[in-house]
C-alpha cells in the first residue's frame, strides 16, 4: 500500500470514525481530508468527513450540555479546542456542499437532502 492511495486513507478515516471519541474523530478527518487531497471527487471520502465532523460537532453539544446541567466535571471528561470546533464546522461545510453539487440536477438531490437533515 502506498501512502499516496485515497482509499487507504478513506478506509482509515472510516475506521476511526467506526471506534469513535473525539481523539479517533480527529484521526478520522485527517485521513478522510487527506483522501480527498489525493482523490477530490471521491464521495465515499465526503460522506465520511461529514459524518466524522457531525458526529464531533454532537460530541461537543454533549459536553456543553452536561457542563451547563451542573454535573461535576471528573478529570477525565473531554476539553474541546474552539479551534477544532470551527474546523469540523468548516469540514462538515466543505463535505455537504461537495455532495450537494455532485448531485445537483439528479433524482439523487432529494434523497441527499433527506439524509442529511436526518442528520441535524
């Protein structure tokens, strides 16, 4: 395998979007980006970077919500950087705007618009 092989690097992000928590969710964008860098028009790579950003984005809603609920904050629970906050925000943009314009015009439009307000 080479490091240069988009899905190499698709089925990587894949995996750790599968284990999930929001150090694999990192890992999962990296290499979901890194997929698209070498293979822009790769859908599986998209879904999978919307997906891993979504998915972090509610990893970050939960942490907020239980702060706010007065729970005491244990040692172990999750610090969010506002900087990887905006990336996946920024990710989750890029990907569903990808989508959209690769099925633009097609009976596929409707259903991509359904799965991701399922999603929200």
């Amino acid at each position: 395998t080479s490091p240069l092989d988009a899905n190499v690097h698709c089925m990587l992000g894949e995996l750790y979007l599968t284990i999930g928590g929001k150090e694999n969710l990192k890992l999962a964008r990296k290499h979901l980006a890194q997929s698209l860098e070498l293979e822009p028009t790769n859908l599986r790579a998209l879904y999978g970077i919307v997906s891993a950003a979504e998915t972090y984005l509610q990893l970050v809603e939960k942490s907020q919500l239980s702060s706010n609920s007065g729970k005491k904050k244990k040692a172990h629970d999750q610090q969010f950087d506002e900087e990887d906050v905006e990336m996946a925000k920024a990710l989750y943009n890029y990907g569903v705007g990808k989508l959209s314009n690769s099925y633009k015009g097609t009976f596929m439009s409707s259903l991509l618009d359904m799965v991701l307000e399922s999603e929200e």
